[in-house]
C-alpha cells in the first residue's frame, strides 16, 4: 500500500477491491494488482501542465491546471491522449512522491485561472480526492474540473457532490457496437448516460460564470464527431436533450487520425460538410448552447506527450 498518500479508509479500500468503474473489476491496487486500467495505487500521473485548449468559459487567458493520469477505463482505438492512455504501455511517472505532485500543482494552479482539471480520473478518484483535500487544507480552493469519458459509476458520482465544481464529460456514444468496436465498452451508452444524468442533478443546465466571465459551476458535455458516424451523433445529441435542451455541449470537429486505424472510416479527417451536418442534428434535436469549433482545431488540439507539446488555443 503506498503509504505517502493520505488517503481515508473508505478510500484504502476501495483500492484493495476496486470497483470505480462500470468494469467491477475487484483487483487489489494496493498489493500490485491490476485489472482494466493496469494501474496499482502508484502516483499514476504523468504531467501536470497548463493547458489552454479547453472551451473559453474553463480557461479563459490564463489556462487551466491539468492533471493527466495514465492510462484509462476506456481504450478508444482512436484516443487522441493515447501516449498516456493505453493500458497496454508504461508512460513515465514524473511524480514520485505525494508533496512532489502538490508542489507541481500548486506551482502551475499560480499561472492559471485558479482552475484545477483531472483528465481521465475514473480510475484514480482516490488519489483525486486526496490532492483536492490537502489542496484545501493549505488554503487553497481551486475550482475543480472533472473532465471524464464519462465511463463512471454514479454512486462514485454521488461522492463528488459539493467537491466538483465542473463537470465536463463525454458522450461518445448511443450506438453498442460502435462503443464495443471502438472503446472495448458495449455498455458505454447506458452507463455514460446514467453517469451525465447525476452530474446534471448535482448541476443543472446553467452555467454560473465569474465577474471575469470564467465558469464558477457548471456541465458541459463534449462530443467528438467521428466520421462517417453521423447517425451515432444524432442520437448522441437527440439524449443529452432527453436529459435537458438547455444543457451547454461541446460539438467538436477535431478528429484526426493519430495512426493507421483498423476501421477505413477512422482513416480520414473529419470533411467540412460532415461537420455542418452534425451542427445542423445540434440544433434540430432542441440543443442550443455551446460551442462549435474550426476545422484547423484538427492540426492545433492534439497533444504530444512524448514531447511534452499539448494545445495552446481553442
């Protein structure tokens, strides 16, 4: 058990039997053991970063405190963080020590809009809710970003309430098989929507801003248009109306092959008229707050870990 993280009880043992994930795999984390993810109860981060690519409202000027963990509940074929997020690899864990991952933090959170993001946290939420405590109890009060594939267990949902200030998920899927091809996950349609159903209980559809105009509370679900999928999107977007029309989405155009894909529709950018497609399902299904972004976002948001490269603009 690694001991340097003050972790609780409750979550001492959620790691000894880990079931944080719709996958209930049961590995013991704290003797080495692994199931999905590959991780143990490692600081499973690798880099903390300011990061400027996320919708305006989050980051605004000064960007926002992200903490990237390794590896992932998901292994979407066509991930963009892939560097970091295949379970099949060991990226670099920079982080050896609990203080040496705070300092890092604290140090970036001090260039940012006091706005602290955790990419892909299903997996550590343990360690998540850890660095939020001592953050708080050194006086600190970041706002918090819960940025998910939203591949999550609502009852671990229900934990976050009042800890989460921003819920900032996906919706990938409303198609099984595209989810089971895709991401390994047939159930992903049903489990994201429970998942963004909780977030919008504890939110509700507005967006609460600053006087600088920077999101104090909020959810906005992002959805990434893949090509060829158009009917996948309208039914994406056809649910998260079900759940509320005046909920904020995300609709990215940003797809880009990141290596050679088994599947000939993922080989190919995302065309102009296919985007202009998915804005139209947008508005048709009763959606009408967001954003849209350019088709160059598909050459300027993919990061290169392996560099140390990620986005600088949205």
């Amino acid at each position: 058990m690694n001991t340097d993280i003050p972790y609780t009880d409750e979550e001492r043992e959620s790691l000894r039997n880990c079931r944080l994930c719709p996958r209930q795999c049961g590995a013991d984390r704290t003797e080495g053991k692994t199931g999905f993810c590959n991780c143990t109860d490692e600081i499973g981060v690798s880099i903390v970063c300011n990061h400027k690519g996320e919708e305006p409202v989050i980051g605004r000027e000064k960007g926002i405190c992200n903490v990237f963990f390794i590896h992932c509940n998901l292994q979407c074929i066509y991930c963009q963080n892939r560097q970091i997020s295949r379970n099949g690899s060991r990226p670099d864990l920079p982080y050896g020590s609990f203080d040496r991952l705070i300092a890092r933090i604290k140090e970036v959170l001090s260039e940012s809009e006091n706005v602290l993001g955790f990419v892909s946290p299903t997996h550590h939420l343990p360690l998540m809710k850890a660095v939020i405590r001592t953050l708080n109890s050194e006086g600190l009060h970041p706002r918090i970003v819960y940025n998910t594939n939203a591949y999550d267990n609502v009852e671990e949902l229900k934990k976050l309430e009042g800890m989460v200030d921003i819920y900032l998920p996906d919706l990938k899927y409303m198609d099984r098989d595209l989810a089971r091809r895709l991401s390994m996950a047939e159930d992903y349609p049903q489990r994201a929507l429970e998942a963004i159903g909780e977030m919008y209980r504890q939110k509700g559809s507005s967006l609460l801003t600053d006087a600088d105009d920077v999101l104090e509370s909020g959810l906005i679900v992002r959805h990434l248009v893949l090509p060829d999928c158009l009917d996948n999107t309208a039914r994406v977007l056809e649910a998260i109306s079900g759940i509320s029309p005046n909920i904020a989405v995300s609709l990215m155009s940003q797809y880009a092959p990141p290596e050679p894909m088994p599947f000939d529709f993922l080989n190919k950018r995302l065309s102009e008229s296919q985007y202009e497609m998915a804005r139209e399902r947008f508005f048709e299904s009763g959606l009408h707050k967001g954003w849209m972004q350019e088709l160059s976002s598909q050459e300027n948001l993919v990061p290169d870990f392996d560099k140390g490269t990620w986005s600088h603009s949205k």
